[in-house]
C-alpha cells in the first residue's frame, strides 16, 4: 500500500504548526471504545407500572390501540405524516371507546401505558405525550368527555408498560371515573 502525499501551502502549515509531520505519519491510533458495566446500566432500573395498586377500585376502561406508528416528541416528521398520525390515533381512540360503550364522564383521569420493545436502551414514557393528547381527542370525538379541559380531564400522565415484542411501541389508554359518585373510592 502506498502512503498518500498530501500538499498543503505555506499558508496552511502557518496556521496548522506541525501538520507536514501528522500528514506523513498518517493517521493516530484508535483510543479503545468505552465498556459501560451493566451494573450501572440505567436499564436495569426498569419498573413496570403496578396498574392494580394505582387503580384500586376505580370504575375504569383499559382501551388498546391498534399496533400503529405513534407519534414520539423526538421526532421531527413532516407535517403531512405527522397530521395523518395523529388522524388515526384519534379515530382508533374514538373506535375503541365506541366499541367498549365508555359512558360520558363528567370527570376523569386518563393514564397512557406505553409498552416498549424488547430492547436494552433507556425508556421516557413522556416522550409519547403528542400520541396520548390525540388519543384524548379521540375520546372527546367519541363523546366520552364533553371537553377535554382541566375540569374534566385531571391528568394524562404516562406510566411505562410491560416490554412487547412487535413492529412498533405499542399504547393503551386507561379512563378512570372520577365523578361525583366516585369522589369516595
């Protein structure tokens, strides 16, 4: 293999001191990549939400949407993909809750349970929050709740579900009642 001559100026070899001798050495050795240790791994954290504990005895409905493409807050689709997305988490959220006969509530909390994929990285829930706010509007379309306003809906908080294995995270809904004749439960 013959070494390759590179000719920089005298200009360049002011500004770059000692350039001429690292262009004919040729390139520094690689520096040993970094092992993390599995002990420290942020993934092994893991904690799956304990629906049982946190529901109790709460009337409530668990809707799963349809394995699809959910809309991530760290992803920057193109508007066209992105309005279509979020068109058919809302219709599937409408369908399901149609389909589940989900009476109107005057006042709920709606809990989005999002279950990764098998995988080893981190995991934010959170990051889902543009699919769980299109699923709320679904729910309105449905007619569940009259508006999806802080009166009515309490929180959209997400919960990190079981590891799935499948093409895409997938994304549940739980509606829990809290109105009047719940306030007690």
């Amino acid at each position: 293999m013959r070494p390759v001559a590179f000719r920089i100026s005298a200009k360049e070899a002011a500004r770059y001191p000692g350039l001429r001798a690292r262009l004919k050495t040729g390139p520094s050795p690689k520096k040993p990549a970094k092992v993390r240790s599995k002990a420290n791994s942020s993934a092994a954290t893991y904690v799956e939400w304990d629906a049982a504990r946190e529901i109790g005895a709460a009337r409530h409905w668990v809707l799963d949407l349809p394995d699809t493409e959910l809309l991530n807050a760290n992803d920057r689709p193109h508007w066209t993909k992105r309005r279509q997305l979020t068109a058919d988490i809302r219709g599937a959220a409408a369908v399901l809750a149609r389909q589940q006969r989900v009476p109107r509530l005057t006042r709920a909390r709606v809990i989005y349970v999002v279950k990764p994929k098998m995988r080893t990285r981190v995991f934010d829930p959170s990051n889902w929050a543009l699919s769980a706010k299109a699923a709320v509007d679904g729910l309105q379309d449905a007619g569940v709740f009259e508006d999806d306003n802080a009166a009515v809906v309490t929180g959209v908080d997400p919960r990190a579900g079981e590891r799935q294995n499948g093409a895409n995270i997938r994304m549940s809904l739980v509606i829990i009642d809290q109105g009047e004749e719940n306030a007690g439960a």
